[in-house]
C-alpha cells in the first residue's frame, strides 16, 4: 500500500511538485473584452500538447479572458482556433498560434505561470 501511495503523489523523490498552476490570458488585438472564449477542439491544430509525454490536455473556456488549469510540468505546444463572445455579445473567430512548434515552444516548469496569449482575428 506505501507503494501505490508514493507513485501517486504529487511530489517526486526532492519534495518538488510535479504540476503547474497556470493562469492563461487572452487579448485581442483591439483589446476589446472577451466575456467567454471557447476553443474549438473539433480541429487538428487546436491543441495544448506536453512535448515531453505527448499528452494532450483541454483548455476550460476562458471567461472574461481567463482560465485556470493544472498541467505536469513541461514543455508544451499550444495553438487553436475558437469562437470569442465579446463584451457586447459579438461572436468572433479567433486564432492563437504562437506557441505551434517546437522552436517555439512554451516551457511550464515553474509551480505557478501566468501566460499572455495576443489573439487574432480569422476572417468571416
């Protein structure tokens, strides 16, 4: 039973925590206020990859340009398309894909991160 409990703690051997706390922003380029942005999962270049494992994880939607989540320390890929409800019920397409490949890559490593991420407009 001590076995089981020590592989599936969130400590590895040094006490360091294992996963991050990250706090993910979007902007616009216009910076008019996102009230809810949901990313469109249905697409192959919507992701939120960890390089080191492969493991794709899904983003919560954002609500007033935020979202939380908490992810195994890492290097990740991150790209999507989605649909941002502004603040005045305008639904537009965006893009982000800044973080798309591997040159460019996001490093989560610490216990907490804050990521900005500048948002474009796709074409209606």
């Amino acid at each position: 039973m001590t076995a089981f409990l020590s592989l599936t703690s969130c400590k590895v051997d040094g006490g360091e925590n294992i996963y991050s706390e990250v706090d993910f922003s979007a902007c616009l380029p216009d910076d008019a206020q996102i009230a809810v942005l949901r990313i469109d999962y249905t697409l192959a270049g919507s992701f939120l990859r960890n390089i080191n494992t492969d493991y794709e994880y899904t983003l919560p939607a954002f609500i007033n340009g935020s979202c939380h989540i908490k992810l195994r320390k890492g290097i990740y890929l991150l790209a999507f398309d989605g649909d941002a409800t502004l603040a005045d019920g305008t639904v537009r397409r965006v893009r982000f894909a800044g973080h798309s490949v591997n040159r460019d890559a996001l490093p989560l490593t610490g216990d907490h991160e804050t990521v900005l991420l500048n948002l474009a407009y796709l074409q209606q």
